[in-house]
C-alpha cells in the first residue's frame, strides 16, 4: 500500500505519535479489520524509529485500536465499539472533531455522573471547596460583563463540584467528559443569554450545596442539565435528539 512522502525524522513522544497515527487512520479511511501498513512502512511515515513505532503500537493494542496477528500483519479493530473510551478523548485533544452522536451518548451518561456528583458534594463539601466554587462563580460574572464566553468557567464550576464530591474516579470520568466537548462547548456558549442563564443556575446550585440541601440541589442540578440539553440539542440538530428522563419525585 502506497503512502505518503515520510516526514523528516525527529523527537516525538509516545503521545503525539499516537495521536498522529489515530489521525492518519481517521484520514486514510481504513475500516475495521483491514490491514494496516507494515512496522517498517508507518516509522518511515512518520519519521521515528522502530522502537518507538512498536511503543506507540502497544499503546494503540491496550486501547483496543489496533491488533497484531502473528505471521500476518496489524489489523485495525472496530473502534466504534472494540476502541476504549479514552481513545475518543485522546482523538478529540489531537484535532479530531466527536460525531454528534458521540456528544450525543455522552450527555446522556454525563446526566447521572453529575446528579450524582451534586448529591455528594452537599454531603462531603468543605470550606476550601465552597471557596473554590466561589472563585470560579466571581471569575464567570467578570467574563459575563465583557459579555465575553464562559465556556472555560462553566467547565472549571462543574469540575470543582465534582470536585467537593473528593471521589477521584467520578472527577477523572467528567473531566474526559469535558475535554470530549471542549470546542462545541464554546460554540454553546457563543450566545450571551445561554451564559447569563447558565451563571445564575450556578449560583442557586452552590447555595444548596453549601447549606448540604441535597434534595434542592438535586433538582436544581436536574432544571440546569436539561436546560442544558435542550440547548445541545439546538446545536447537535434534530437527528437523534438527547432524550434524558426526569428523576422521580420524592413525596
């Protein structure tokens, strides 16, 4: 199989080189199950030596992307659903736009992280916490008053609250989440009426979490994600459209 001109030779750490080889996959339009090029072949591409191919290679097999089969060759697995979830993060850091599809499924999921999230950041939240959320509501408002994009404040409130919950595996789970979205969030949050409503949301939020009121919390955080939704869902299109029920409420 023919390929592209090699490029020069030069330091690349494992990372770029795997990100580089995930984007050159994605632009070569190789299907699952086909045959990639050979070792010698893709360190010739991309300008790095055996051992640092067969690195980047291992990296690419534990995240379930690619296989290599005895005596035959590599062979790219069905990514859509052999692939891990941190290969769609590492794609979209790398350049690589998610499907609508993907942001789609990932909201969906993100609904419970964060309803959970809010529950335990009213029961475990310290001082220390409820200061970080302060700061980050205080930085939203100056934004807000250049009528500027509060996309990277949105995200630093949501993660401190994820934060107050002081579980490390729920902080790691959203944080992918985010970075997933980063670039559409910013399209989000273009309209200045979408942060002022989002900001506001914020607050009442932290008040709950701060007075441990779980079950107000609960349902502030439900009004703020579907809201949330429904502007995603004027973004996404109507194909597919996120669908997130309602908790039950409590008598």
């Amino acid at each position: 199989m023919e390929l592209t001109p090699p490029v020069a030779r030069e330091s690349t750490s494992r990372s770029e080189l795997v990100g580089k080889m995930l984007a050159f996959f994605k632009e070569r339009g190789y299907e699952s199950g086909e045959r990639l090029p050979s070792e010698r072949a893709l360190a010739e591409r991309f300008g790095v030596g055996r051992n640092a191919l067969r690195e980047a290679l291992s990296t690419l097999s534990a995240l379930r992307v690619v296989e290599s089969r005895p005596n035959s060759g590599i062979y790219l697995r069905r990514m859509s659903t052999d692939s891990s979830f941190e290969t769609i993060v590492l794609l979209t850091e790398m350049g690589s736009e998610p499907s609508m599809k993907e942001v789609k499924e990932t909201l969906e999921v993100r609904w419970a992280l964060e309803m959970r999230a809010v529950q335990l950041a009213c029961e475990r939240r310290t001082p220390p916490d409820l200061d970080i959320l302060a700061s980050v509501i205080n930085a939203t408002q100056a934004v807000l008053s250049n009528k500027g994009n509060i996309s990277v404040q949105d995200t630093a409130f949501h993660m401190a609250l994820a934060r107050c919950t002081h579980n490390e595996v729920l902080v790691h789970l959203l944080s992918s989440f985010y970075r997933i979205s980063e670039s559409r969030r910013f399209a989000l949050f273009a309209d200045p009426e979408r942060g002022t409503i989002s900001a506001m949301q914020h607050v009442k939020i932290y008040e709950a979490v701060k007075k441990r009121d779980v079950k107000k919390a609960t349902v502030l955080m439900e009004t703020h994600f579907t809201r949330a939704v429904e502007s995603w869902n004027e973004i996404l299109g109507d194909e597919q459209p996120v669908e997130v029920k309602r908790a039950r409420k409590t008598k």
